[in-house]
C-alpha cells in the first residue's frame, strides 16, 4: 500500500524504520521543522528527520501540515494511508478528510488518550499499556480503534525500557493494519482518561505524596525528562532513580527533608522515606547516591 507518514518524536523515528522496512514504504515523510535544542539552542532535526534522510525516502518539514503547500505535497504522493505517529500538531480539516488516516498511540485507548500516555501509565501504577491503531478524527485521539495489543509494565520498568517495547509493538500492528484493513470499532467516551503533557510540576518530587507514587514519577520521567527535587538558591537536584526505603530508618526525615542514612540518601515523604539511588547536582553528572553525598554532607536521620 502507498503510504506518506507524519510524525516527529523519537518514539515515531523507531516506527518509521519498521515501515519503511514493510511493503508499505512511505513515498514521503512529513515532520516538524527543525528547532533549536540543548543548552547551546543548536538548531537541531527532529528524530524523524534524520531517520528519513537515513533512508532516503522524501522529506518534508512545513510549519504547518495543514499549510496549502503542504497539504499538496502529501497529495502529490498518491497515498492510500496515511500514518501517522507522535506528530506533535493537530491535523485540522480539509486535510482530516483528503486522505484515509491510522494513528499509532502507545496506551490502550480510550485510557490515556494525549500526549504522555506512556509517561503516565508508569505513575498511574498500571499493570499493562499497550499500542492502539486508530482512525484519526477531530477529537484527541478518539477515532476508531482498528487493532490493539497490550504489552505488560514491569514493577522496574522506565520509560526508557518500556517505550523501546511499544514501539516494536506499534510499527509491527501498523503493518499489519495496513495489511489487513481490520474494521474499527468505536470507543467508550465514558471509559476514557487522559494523559496529559508533562510539566515542571509533574517533574518536581512532591514529598507529601506516598513513597510508591514518587519511585513511579521517577521510573516514568527517566531517562528523556527526569524527576527532579529543589534545592537552595533556586536550583534542582535531578533524581534518576528511586526506591522506597526498605527497611525504612526508624526515625526517618520529615517530609521534604533530605537525610543520610548508612550511606543512604533518603527523602522524607507522606508515609515513610524515598531512597534516592542515583542523583544528579546542579551543573553536574549523574551519580550514585554514596558519591554524592560524599561532596554534600546531610544531616543523619
């Protein structure tokens, strides 16, 4: 089948390769324009784009997918799908209806419709995520659901370990949609929850939560956004990784107090204390939590 693909984030770079590795091999490939990035604000390629230019197939990168110019390019291409994949930009009308579209979305849709449904299927302390393919519609991520399987979210899973899964999962049912054109089924509208992007508050370690839920933020913000507590003077310690104390100290840190233990670095939290194993100072590298603490002397809980 003809196909052109749209999207931008490393999560859809890894579904591209699969299909451009199919009989389904887009005749073009649309993504964001390139943006500065990183502390020096180098103007830098969405994943996408490298992968595209990697493969040779045409690339496009307009401002807007729904531009004139753009929306004939895609049609210059004579698609019979069009996929798409953690684009980034609403796909508005008349684009919506020009073309026939499948949407890879990494939960188990109708949970976790939006941008981080990954992310927050690791906090929500699910059992399992999985990949959806779906009609794109007007509404944030609502169409149909033509095929859907669902991949376990391990008690050790990050984001890191749990995204390369998904992606495997959604570029083999992108395939094997365009293969087989399954029927789409509606989904439950009451049934639906939503993942919404992650921001500063998401990332920032709220002591007066459970221990649990802050060693799941940990878990899923590493390693692409990071967790994060505040320091003195307006700075950040990053935490990488987290687990609850155990055994606990038996006179632990209060709430939002950060304490040595053994050689242990520990957060005081709602109900009990965070370990946290590896941290990273402000202008500094990830580290363990014993060498840390070796350069910033705590208090002794």
């Amino acid at each position: 089948m003809r196909t052109v693909y749209l999207g931008t984030s490393g999560f859809a770079a890894s579904v591209l390769r699969r299909l451009a590795d199919s009989p389904h091999r887009p005749a073009l490939v649309v993504t964001r324009p390139d943006r500065p990035r990183g502390r020096g604000r180098r103007l830098a390629s969405p994943p996408v784009a490298e992968v595209a230019r990697e493969l040779g197939v045409d690339l496009l990168q307009p401002e807007s997918v729904n531009q004139d110019d753009a929306r004939a390019r895609i049609a210059a291409a004579r698609p019979e799908a069009v996929c798409v994949c953690a684009f980034g930009a609403l796909i508005k009308e008349p684009l919506l209806s020009d073309h026939s579209m499948l949407n890879v979305h990494p939960s188990l849709l109708p949970r976790w419709r939006g941008a981080a449904p990954v992310e927050r299927a690791i906090m929500a302390g699910d059992p399992e995520t999985g990949v959806s393919i779906m009609r794109v519609t007007a509404g944030l991520d609502s169409g149909p659901v033509c095929l859907q399987a669902a991949e376990p979210i391990r008690p050790d899973d990050t984001y890191g370990s749990l995204a390369p899964r998904l992606e495997r999962l959604g570029g083999d049912l992108l395939v094997r949609a365009l293969d087989e054109s399954p029927p789409c089924v509606e989904q439950a509208d009451e049934a639906a929850t939503y993942a919404d992007k992650i921001g500063p508050d998401d990332r920032t370690l709220d002591p007066r939560r459970p221990a649990v839920e802050l060693e799941r933020s940990v878990r899923a913000l590493h390693p692409h956004i990071g967790a994060r507590l505040p320091l003195p003077g307006d700075q950040w310690l990053g935490v990488h990784a987290a687990a609850r104390a155990d055994p606990a100290p038996e006179d632990g840190p209060d709430p939002g107090t950060l304490a040595a233990s053994d050689n242990r670095l520990l957060l005081g939290t709602a109900d009990g204390a965070l370990e946290l194993l590896v941290v990273q100072p402000p202008g500094g590298r990830p580290m363990e939590a014993a060498a840390y603490l070796r350069g910033h002397p705590l208090s002794t809980a």
